[in-house]
C-alpha cells in the first residue's frame, strides 16, 4: 500500500490515505481515526511517523483531537480535502498539461478538447 522506495515521505502518504478513507466514507464526521499504533501496526511502520501523518491532518483541520481518545474527523474535513487537492493537485497536474501541450504547439481549444475526450472515456469505464 505505501511506497517506502518513492520520494514522498512515509508521513505525508499515511495523511493522504486517511484523507481518502474519509472522502469513501470510510471514516465519517466525528468519528474516531485509527491511531497511530493501529496505522503502525497496518503499515507496518515506526509509531512515531504514523502520528506524524495524523498530526500534519490535525494542522489542516481535517481531524481533531479528543483529550485522551484520539483523533476524529472534523466536520468539514470533506470540503478541505477537496478544496486542497483542487488547490494543489488538480492545478499542479494542470501547469504540467498545459506546459507539455505547449511544447507540442497545441493550442487551448485543442487541450479542452482532449480533457472533455478524456473525461467522457473516464464516465464510460465505470
């Protein structure tokens, strides 16, 4: 499940994969996460990074701490996952696509129209 070759840490990948639990509803609204012996004992990984990867959600928001109980998630923990990875994934992915389209001499309409290709091949796949 985690990429321990890759370079993107170990952390921020345990953050992500809970992110993704609560967008399937997997975890829901004030419901409590696993904690970080649970993520360590899954992942198999040190305790230590497992609550490196709740804490960087509990600094977003996304999850919240009950004194001795652990993490739960936050009521708009849906709307700031996706706002993020509108933010920060989808137009990082986006600069890359025009950036390449650029280089191929393609101009907007030509890349609009792939995406819109591309998303219709997508809808009819599931």
């Amino acid at each position: 499940m985690l990429d321990t070759e890759g370079s993107k840490p170990i952390y921020i990948q345990i953050s992500e994969w809970i992110e993704n639990e609560i967008l399937k509803g997997r975890f829901r609204v004030d419901e409590k996460v696993y904690s970080q012996y649970k993520l360590a004992d899954i992942f198999t990984i040190n305790p230590a990074t497992a609550a490196k990867g709740l804490n960087v959600l509990a600094n977003e928001h996304i999850l919240y701490d009950k004194r001795g109980l652990g993490k739960f998630v936050a009521h708009d923990a849906i709307e700031i996952i996706k706002d993020k990875r509108k933010n920060q994934t989808l137009k990082g992915l986006m600069k890359d696509i025009v950036s390449e389209a650029s280089y191929l001499g393609l101009d907007q309409e030509t890349v609009l129209s792939l995406l819109k290709e591309t998303y219709d091949e997508m809808e009819d796949d599931q």
